[in-house]
C-alpha cells in the first residue's frame, strides 16, 4: 500500500474557549476520494479551512512530505492545496473567465485550464462572459470547483458542494466528483449529504463534536445500523 499523500495528526482549532476540533488524525492517499460526514457543528467546515491555512489551528500537516503546519494560506494553495470554499465565494462582478483566470499559478497555461473545466461543465461555456453573480446556484457552484482546478491541486478540498442545490444539479456536481475521481483527483470532501458522499468515495469518517468516531471503508461506513440511523434517515 502506497503511503500517504496528506498526513494530518493531531490537528486541533479552537475558537476562544471552544474547541471545534479534537486532535483529528486522517490519511489520504493519491487518487483517493475520501468523505467525512456529520451533523451541523461537527467542526467539518473548520477542519477544511484549517488545512486551507485560513484559520489558525494546532497539529502537523504534511502533503508529499511537506510541513504545511506553519503555512500561510496562499503558499499552501501554490504547493498543492485548493479549497472549494462552503458558499462558493465567486467574484461576483466578474465573469466565469475571469473568476478561472485569477486562480491560474504563474507559469502555467490558463488557456489550457479554462478549456478543460469548460469540458467538465458545458453549461458554462455559453456564459463565459456573463457576470459570476447572475448565475444560478448549481452554475455558481459549477464555477468555484472550476476556480480550484485552475490551480492544479494535488488535493482538492471540498465543502458541501451539494448545500442548497437542487436534485438534478446535486446529481451533476456528484457526476463530475466522479469523473474527477476516475482522472486520479485526490479529493477530500466534506458533505452533508451522506448518501451521495459514501456513494463518490473510497473512505469515509464521521466527525462528532469535533472528534473523528468511525472510519472505513465508504460502502462499509453506509452499511452501519449507526450511521444508516444518523445520517441516511433509515
């Protein structure tokens, strides 16, 4: 078995005196996609920022054998990490091309990397040129992942990429995880949708409080009497 590509040990985050984040432990390998699930204020949406670098946090980061611990948010998005932010956070005033263009690194060919996202949602190419903020949802969405991409990321921080989409749309974001996942994207996604979450990933962990309480394998995680009753309404 290959070793890990993103080590994370001991991670902790703490909002005043309160500790969103437990001494978390997790593992990804190269090509996997691995989903955490859990309720509202689990700390899911803190674990991701405090490996994007936007919130300060405790414990050791390492992707490809790299300390990212002490890393400002910018240098670990250059290095590999891009975060598909809860909320989407587009350029509003800026069209879908421009929003892809300011996430290209220097040195590469955006060119290259707007057509390959544009391959991945045809939607967008007829509104390459209109403005981010007269998107619907699911194009907007469509957009942040694109933005991602257009850094080349080695891991691919997802947050709730589903929240507030509708069905179809929820479906197509879920096709192009899956399509991502078959090109060897590494991806770690946080989703409150459980169902589609275990059905896209390899592994899966189930935060709680903060603390990781279950692990394994994603079709064995979405066959548990536990998780089944919390978190798929069976």
């Amino acid at each position: 078995m290959s070793d890990p590509l993103l080590t994370i040990e001991n991670l902790t985050v703490r909002y005043g005196s309160v500790q969103a984040v437990r001494g978390i432990d997790l593992r990804l390998r190269a090509g996997e996609v691995v989903v955490i699930v859990g309720a509202n204020g689990a700390g899911k949406t803190s674990l991701l920022n405090a490996l994007a670098g936007l919130i300060p946090s405790r414990g050791t980061v390492t992707l490809a054998g790299n300390r990212f611990s002490s890393l400002p948010a910018h240098q670990r998005a250059r290095r590999g990490m891009a975060l598909v932010p809860e909320g989407r956070l587009l350029f509003g005033e800026l069209s879908v091309e421009e929003n892809l263009r300011v996430a290209a690194p220097r040195g590469s060919d955006p060119d290259v990397d707007i057509e390959r996202v544009l391959g991945l949602f045809p939607r967008l190419a007829g509104r390459r040129q209109q403005a981010s903020a007269t998107l619907s949802g699911g194009e907007q969405q469509m957009v942040a992942i694109g933005r991602a991409l257009m850094m080349r990321p080695s891991v691919l921080l997802m947050d709730e990429p589903s929240m507030g989409l509708a069905p179809k749309v929820v479906d197509e974001v879920f096709a192009t995880i899956r399509e991502l996942r078959d090109d060897g994207q590494t991806i770690l996604l946080v989703e409150q949708n459980a169902r589609k979450g275990f059905e896209v990933a390899d592994r899966g962990y189930v935060l709680e409080l903060g603390s990781i309480v279950l692990e394994g394998n994603a079709a064995e995680l979405a066959d548990n009497d536990e998780v089944r009753r919390a978190y798929l309404g069976i």
